[in-house]
C-alpha cells in the first residue's frame, strides 16, 4: 500500500493522504476546490470550482500512477442540485468519452462553504 501526496494538488486539510494505492487501485481522498497553493474557490462559480476539483484530480491520479481514462467510479457531492446542469457539462468536458460509474449525492453545507466535492476510484 502507498500513500499518494503531490504539491500539484492541496495538502491535506486533516488526517489523510490525498489517495492510497493498493493491489493496483487508486483510492482518491474527496477533492473540495481549493488550489494547490491553498486559495479556497468559495466565491468561484460551480464551473470554475468544477474546473478546479477535476484539475486537483488529474494531478492526484497522476502522482498516483494513474490518470483520467482508468478511472472507474466517481462520487460528486454538491450543495445545491439545480448546480448539476453545469457541473455535468464541465465533468463531461474532462472525461470526454470515458464514462465512469457515478453517483450524485445532494448535501447541505460543504467545508469551508465550499459547494462541491469529488472522490474517486481508479486503477493504476
């Protein structure tokens, strides 16, 4: 098992490394829009928080021995659904034709006010 950390995307805010490989899998932590260098995208529209997690994903996948086109299954966590129409659109620019499973999980409130959050699963 190794645990995954790249300045490309932000440190950890707790007690958890960014992804965790093993037996050829990559676990990616959840991604909230924060940039590599710590700004938190809280006044950011959906879009260009969207843009941010998926770019904070590349990276993490990356650093792990993997990228966008092995990834399996994704979990979105947004705080206000009528936002999907523009998170999707954006998620379907990133992975072009690769489909990963996927749920979408309405929530309340995100950290630091934040209104989406990303976690997936990958192989290397």
């Amino acid at each position: 098992m190794t645990f995954t950390y790249t300045p490309d995307a932000p440190v950890p805010g707790g007690h958890y490394s960014q992804a965790v490989v093993h037996n050829g899998l990559v676990f990616v932590s959840g991604i909230l829009p924060i940039t590599p260098d710590g700004q938190k995208l809280t006044d950011s529209t959906i879009a260009e928080q969207t843009v941010q997690i998926l770019a904070n994903l590349d990276a993490i996948l990356k650093a792990s021995g993997s990228k966008r086109e092995n990834v399996l299954k994704v979990t979105v966590f947004i705080s206000d659904i009528t936002d999907w129409g523009t998170v999707n659109q954006v998620y379907t620019q990133f992975f072009g034709e690769h489909r990963p499973a996927r749920s979408v999980v309405p929530v309340g409130t995100l950290h630091y006010g934040l209104n989406i959050e990303l976690e997936a699963v990958a192989t290397t």
